[in-house]
C-alpha cells in the first residue's frame, strides 16, 4: 500500500482533492491511502507515510514541509498547479507513485 499525505493550508481543497482521488485510485485499482491535512497538522500524521504532496498555493512553504520530513526520508513535491486546480486526480496519484518508486 503506498499512503499518501495531501498538505495544504487550510486542509480543505486538499480535502476534496483526497476524495477524487480515493475514488481514481479505486477505479484503477491500485491499493493507495490517501488523507489530507493542513500545514499545521503535518507533522502528527507523518508516520506510515510514503509520500507527501504539497498544494501550489503554499509552494512558499516547500522547505519548511522538506525539513519535517526529511529525517523519516518522505519525498515532497508541489502539485501541478493545473492539474491541483482541475483536481485532476489520476494526474497527481501518477505524480505521487513516481515519487515513491524514485525512493
């Protein structure tokens, strides 16, 4: 199972992007979890985690995000800001993997 963290501000939109997800990853039938929480929340739900997704809207805060999860060796990306807003769900699940088989 690959378990993904979605991070944004408010944890909101990635919220809703979560649900897009678990439903793309449940049409392609690939064992994936995927939950979403806001920056602030981060660093309680880093275990089990394999990769985490930061949304473009706090692209800022990419280094910050990195250095949290860097002593448990969890590759972060900032999200496609199209395919974010689109919510474009097989895009970023395919973006997460990528990440996870680079590992």
């Amino acid at each position: 199972m690959v378990n993904i963290l979605l991070v944004c501000a408010g944890g909101m939109s990635s919220s809703m992007l979560a649900v897009r997800m678990k439903e793309a990853a449940k049409e392609r039938q690939l064992d994936i979890s995927i939950n979403a929480f806001s920056e602030f929340q981060i660093e309680k739900h880093l275990d089990n985690i394999d990769v985490v997704l930061v949304g473009p809207q706090i692209r800022f805060k990419i280094k910050q995000i990195e250095n949290v999860c860097i002593n448990k060796e969890i590759p972060v990306a900032i999200m496609d800001m199209f395919d974010y807003g689109r919510m474009r769900a097989d895009k970023l699940i395919d973006q997460a993997l990528a990440l996870v088989q680079k590992k």
